[in-house]
C-alpha cells in the first residue's frame, strides 16, 4: 500500500500562518523555528541556546530518529535575520544556555501549531508540526537543493523517506539542456 502524500503549506502560507500569529512571540518563534529547520517537534523542543552557533550561523539538531546507542548531531544552516530573532527571543526571554528554547510538552507544541494555523484560518489536517518540516523539505527541493542534502537536513536514516517529495515536486528532467 502506497504512502499518502505528507501534509505541507507553500512559502505563502507559512508567511501567513507566522504573519497571524507575530503578536504572540513563543508561537511566532516556534513555528518559525520549525519553518526554517524542518526539525521533528521532539528536536525542536530539545534545542538550548548553546546550540545555536552564531559564528558558523548555524543550528545544531540532536537526530532522535538515529539508533538509540549513537547520538547523531546535524548542523542546520540559518540564515541571518533568523539568527538575529533567534537571539532577541533567547535574550527577551532570559533564557540560560542549557535551557530548552521551547519549555514545553510535544501536546503543547501540537497545540500551540493547532492554534497559529487556526488564527491563520487554516483549520485543515495541515494544522500539524510535522506540516512545517515537510514544507521545509519542499522548499529545499523546489529550490535546487539536491535530494541527498535534503535528506541530511532532514536527519532521515533512509533516503527513500525523503524521495517521497519527489512525487509532489517532480524532479526537472535536464536532458533538453544536455550540449550534445
């Protein structure tokens, strides 16, 4: 039996969905969180500032997919402004380095993604976590980052899970641009 396709939401509607909730800075931050590292609910709620590396701007994620006897960590790049929210929020906050970012339960993380795409007036299945890390793939992907980094950004063990988005964003067949 084949795989449905993975909830997601177009770059215009993350814009929305962020847009609506930018009053409430915890569910702003979270949700952007997710949008721009495509990290597991689980991940997200384990990263501390210490684990941001403002000088190489990225975002290092604990893999909690991997075998439970290796501890695999990826570097997740981001992108300026990001970083910049990144530490106002840490530093409005008065978050300690080995803190969580997001102190809360993945319940609550599910909940507070309920809530941003409900203000957002999206009240479809999409209204889900996990929707902000397929959009994230897709994103990648829609923008020429080659599968096989997709699938490290992702942390994913198997390439397979990650070629699924391939069915949604068809891959452009290069053969026409050939110089023969």
């Amino acid at each position: 039996m084949k795989e449905a396709n993975p909830h997601y939401f177009f770059k215009g509607e993350v814009d929305r969905i962020l847009t609506a909730v930018q009053s409430d800075p915890e569910l702003y931050i979270f949700c952007k969180f997710l949008w721009r590292t495509g990290a597991r609910v689980s991940e997200a709620l384990g990263v501390t500032p210490k684990d941001i590396d403002y000088a190489k701007s990225v975002v290092v994620i604990n893999t909690r997919k991997r075998r439970k006897d290796t501890n695999h960590n990826r570097e997740i790049p981001l992108q300026k402004d990001f970083l910049e929210e990144l530490k106002r929020f840490i530093n409005s906050h008065a978050i300690p380095l080995n803190w969580p970012l997001f102190p809360f339960t993945s319940r609550t993380a599910f909940n507070y993604v309920k809530k941003a795409c409900k203000k957002a007036d999206f009240i479809d299945d999409r209204s889900h976590p996990s929707s902000f890390r397929h959009s994230y793939a897709l994103h990648c992907l829609m923008n020429g980052l080659a599968i096989n980094d997709v699938n490290e950004l992702l942390g994913n063990r198997d390439i397979k899970k990650t070629m699924m988005y391939l069915e949604i964003v068809p891959v452009k067949n290069k053969i026409n641009d050939l110089v023969w």
